[in-house]
C-alpha cells in the first residue's frame, strides 16, 4: 500500500506542475502585454525616472506577478490523489485497480477482497516508472509569451521622449544665474560640513587643509556675489579653484605610491614586530601605530624574553635595510630619469623630454615621503643599537618616535582623501551648473548617476550620469572631475599671409622650388615636437585602469 500512495504522489506532483505550467504560459503572455505598455509609456510622455530602473521594473514585475497569479489558480484548481490514480490507471491501462483500491473505505481495505484488491494494485504500480508517461507537456501556445517579449525588447532599446524646452531649461540670464548660485550654495554647504568634521582635530595637517577650506569658501562667496554672474565664467573660476586643490594634492604626493613603498617590508624574519611589519606592508598606519605602542609598552616594562629581544633586533635592522633600501633607489630612479632628460634633449626629442619630466616631477613630490622613510630607518637603527646594548627604556622611546612618523603619514593620506573628495564635489558642482531636472540643487542625473561599477564583475553603468556608461538625450559640454593621459596630436600648420617682396624675371614654371623643400623640412621638424594635449579619464575608470596594470605587472591579468 505504501508503495501504491508512493507512485500516486508521484503521478499527483507532475500533474500540478503540468497545470502550473498551462497557467503560466497564459499569465506570462498577459504579464509582458502589461510590461509592453509600462515600457511603451516613457517612449511617448517623458518621466523623470531613470529608463533602465523603470523598464526592468515592469518586466520583472510582469514576471514575477505572472508567476504568483499561475501559482494561485494551481492552488485552487490542483489535482487531488484520486485524480491522479484514475490518470495511471488511465494511461497504464490498469482497468481502475489503483482509483478503486484509493476509494475503499478503511473497512473494506481489511476484507479479504479488499487485501485481495490491494496486493494486486501494490504488485502492478511496482512495475511502472511514473516519469515514462507522465513527462511534461509543452505545445505551441508555449511560444506565445516570445510574442510580447520582443515588443518589450525592441521598446526598451529606444531612447525615451525628452522634454522640449519648458520651465526646466531656463531662458533667461536671470534663471541661469540663479541655477548657478545653487549650485554653489550646495559646494560651500559640503565644505562647510567639512570644516566641522576638522573641528575637533587640531593637527597640522588638518590645520593646512582647514586654511585651504577657507580660501575655497570664500571664493565660492566671491563668485556668487558677482553681479554679472556667467555660468561660463563661474566654471573658470570654479577650475581655479580646483587647481589649487590640485597643487596641494602635488605637494602630498601620490597615496597609491606611497603605500607602495611599504610592499617591500615582506619576507621579513619571525619576531615580535611581526604585526607592525605587516600593518606596513599593508598600508594600514593605523593598525601599525596600535601594534607599535603595544611592543613600545612591553619594551619598555621589560616584558619580552632574550629570545624576543634578540628577535626583534634582527627584525627591526632589517625593517631598517629595507627602508634606507627604497630611499636610495628612489633617489636613483632620479638621476637616471635626469640623465634621460639630458639624452633626449641632446638629440633634439623634446617631446620624449617633457613626459620624462612630467615623471621626474611626479618622483620628486615623493621627496617628502622619502624623507620620513629616511627619518624612520634612523630612528629604527638607533632602536636596534638600544637592543643591542641591552636599553630595552631607549628602544622604547624610538619605537615611540616612530610612530610619530606614522601619524604625519596617515595624516597625509588622510588629507589626499580629503583632497580627492573636494575635486569630486566640485565637478558636481559643475554639472549641476548644466544640468536641466534640478536647476542646480544637485539630482541623480548630474551628480553621477551611473558613473560606478556594479560590484565585482565591474562592469560600467547604464543611468543618465555624466561618467562612463550609456546615457541618452543632450550631454553638457563640461568634463567632469579626471584624470589624464597623454594623446599625440598632430600638428597641421598653416601657410601665413602673402607679402609680396619683388619681382622675378623669366617665364612660370611648374616644379619644386627651394621653398617648398624649405618647408617640407620645417614640417618634419615640427612633427618630432608634436604637442602633447592632456585627455582626461573619469575618476572611476581611473582607479579601474590602475588596478588592472598593477594586476598585469604582478601576473595575475
């Protein structure tokens, strides 16, 4: 009997997925007939919602109710045991053995017939695999969903109806002023919220960066109190602006390669400083602070045993080799950079000269940074000479110093961050400028709506934003925030105005005369100086190429 109930459950289960599958077929057909109109209604009436969130919206929820609403009529239409019996011993030929074993009363089933009934029932369901003849069935009204879905396909890659020139495009010089002291307003808001963050932090750092703050805001206010404010002119002034972030940014250094720096502290000899040597390593100065204060502490308590101090030592002049290690080859990396100049201006490359003095600029605004390596290799060697002479207080004392170093550093990349974040905000700024939903109080469409990545697979955005990915309607002319890289162009000189000097004697002919070779030399010799024009790259795409070369380098591309 229980092999009986077994197939009949069987036969049930497939029974009602057949009939969710019939439901289905219809409800997804209706679902996208309403996902056709939902797209469909952008593509006539401009709405101001992002065309990619509302067209997968209603072709998921076209789905996804299509679903609920098959699942629903299933439940309340679903196949009952019974049924299921009669359809084995429908397509089995069974003559209603197992519907009339399943409809016997709990008495019957205890007679002789009924034993008799069962045993024959249980001994012929045995024989047969339900999944032979109870596959799932589709037919041609299965294809009928294909139908709305290609109308839904074809609508969302239309671009959808933009509006014409109304109240959200301003025509007068009065609304376009105005969009730009809002767009201000909302700059000089965030910096003064960053001010207040650097309140209750009165390090130097945050001191230089808090006076910076101020110049920005009050040229902001400069702006805004113009009376013949021009949006145009408010851009150049708000670049001004951002070019003095930039020169700080130039005297900090690079971030990236100033973490760099540490990746040499690896395969370091086990001791107590392992954690500091990683902290490094890592970048994380903070983490390295904490675990040199612990160490400091314990040197200075006498807490370690011979072996540890005597681990430590061989630790900490390593760590030291290492770092006089990168300040020298820093400071090789130099000479060879200016001898390189040297080279190609002596053969008259004054192209190749510039980039390498781009890059001999860019090393020496690490001369800082290479200085507090300098100071933390001495401060480590006289650590190590403590341990030596058996001065675990003296020891102590210089890890203490060192940690010094570590604070300047974290502040430096502290106010790099800061940094950054002032040169993306203002480039918002500058789109809200231009931007035609908001006015210039800032909106998803001009403060970077699809400018990231989605998450890991890194893949650029679909939204209406000013940075990379697909957008639609008309783009302002601004560049946003960027980086830059360097891009040959061509020169195409032109001939001057025609002074005429004099009179020659003699017929014309046609031929090469002396000043066409004359500046068919001067041609070449412009072409080895081709100037060098700076395109930029959006901030994302930035650290997305830097990750990828960096990966490259180290194989893992």
């Amino acid at each position: 009997m229980e092999e009986l109930r077994r197939q009949v459950t069987r036969a049930r289960r497939r029974l009602i997925l057949q009939q969710f599958i019939d439901f289905f077929v219809w409800t997804l057909f209706a679902g996208l007939l309403v996902a056709v109109i939902g797209v469909a209604i952008p593509k006539i009436w401009p709405i101001n919602v992002d065309a990619y969130v509302w067209a997968g919206s209603w072709i998921a929820g076209g789905i996804l109710g299509a679903a609920a609403l098959a699942g629903i009529l299933t439940y309340a239409v679903r196949r009952k045991a019974i049924d299921a019996a009669i359809e084995i011993d429908r397509r089995y030929g069974l003559k209603e053995r197992i519907s009339s074993t399943l409809s016997l009363a709990p008495q019957d089933l205890e007679s002789e017939v009924g034993r008799a009934l069962v045993d024959d029932a249980s001994r012929r369901v045995a024989k047969i695999d339900v999944r032979e003849r109870f596959g799932l069935n589709m037919n041609w009204r299965a294809a009928l969903p294909l139908v709305p879905a290609l109308f839904v396909f074809g609508l969302a890659i239309l671009d959808n109806a933009t509006q014409r020139s109304t109240a959200k495009a301003p025509e007068s010089k009065t609304a376009d002023q105005e969009q730009v002291r809002k767009a201000n307003e909302e700059l000089k808001k965030r910096i003064q919220q960053k001010r207040k963050q650097l309140e209750s932090d009165k390090n130097v750092k945050d001191a230089e960066l808090e006076m910076l703050l101020k110049k920005l805001e009050a040229g902001i206010e400069k702006i805004n109190a113009s009376e013949d404010l021009d949006r145009k002119q408010a851009m150049v002034e708000l670049n001004d602006l951002k070019k003095e972030i930039e020169e700080r940014r130039k005297q900090l250094g690079d971030s990236d390669e100033m973490k760099k720096q540490f990746n040499q502290l690896k395969d370091l000899k086990t001791g107590p400083a392992d954690k500091i040597a990683k902290a490094m390593k890592d970048g994380d100065f903070k983490e390295a602070m904490n675990q040199l204060k612990q160490l400091s502490d314990k040197l200075a308590n006498d807490e370690l045993t011979e072996e540890e101090k005597k681990q430590l030592a061989e630790q900490v002049g390593e760590m030291k080799d290492k770092l006089q290690e990168m300040v020298k080859a820093h400071e090789q990396a130099k000479q060879e950079l200016q001898e390189q100049i040297r080279q190609a201006e002596q053969q008259g490359n004054k192209a190749q000269a510039e980039k390498l003095k781009q890059k001999l600029q860019q090393m020496q605004a690490q001369d800082q940074q290479m200085q507090q390596l300098q100071d933390m290799a001495q401060k480590l060697g006289e650590c190590q000479q403590c341990m030596k002479q058996g001065d675990g207080k003296g020891a102590a004392a210089q890890l203490a110093e060192m940690m010094n170093d570590l604070q300047e550093m974290q502040a430096d990349l502290d106010q790099l961050e800061s940094l950054d974040e002032l040169m993306d905000q203002i480039a918002d700024a500058k789109n809200s400028m231009n931007c035609d939903n908001c006015g210039g109080a800032g909106c998803e469409a001009c403060m970077g709506n699809g400018m990231g990545q989605f998450g890991m697979s890194q893949q650029q955005g679909f939204g209406n934003g000013l940075g990379a990915g697909q957008g639609q309607g008309d783009r302002p002319e601004e560049e946003t925030d960027t980086g830059a890289y360097d891009s040959q162009v061509r020169a195409k000189p032109k001939a001057g105005e025609a002074v005429m000097t004099g009179v020659a004697d003699g017929p014309n002919r046609k031929g090469l005369s002396r000043e066409a070779v004359k500046q068919e030399m001067e041609s070449s010799l412009r072409e080895d100086s081709d100037p060098l024009s700076n395109q930029p790259l959006p901030r994302t795409q930035r650290e997305h190429a830097k990750e990828y070369f960096e990966r490259f380098r180290k194989g893992g591309a």
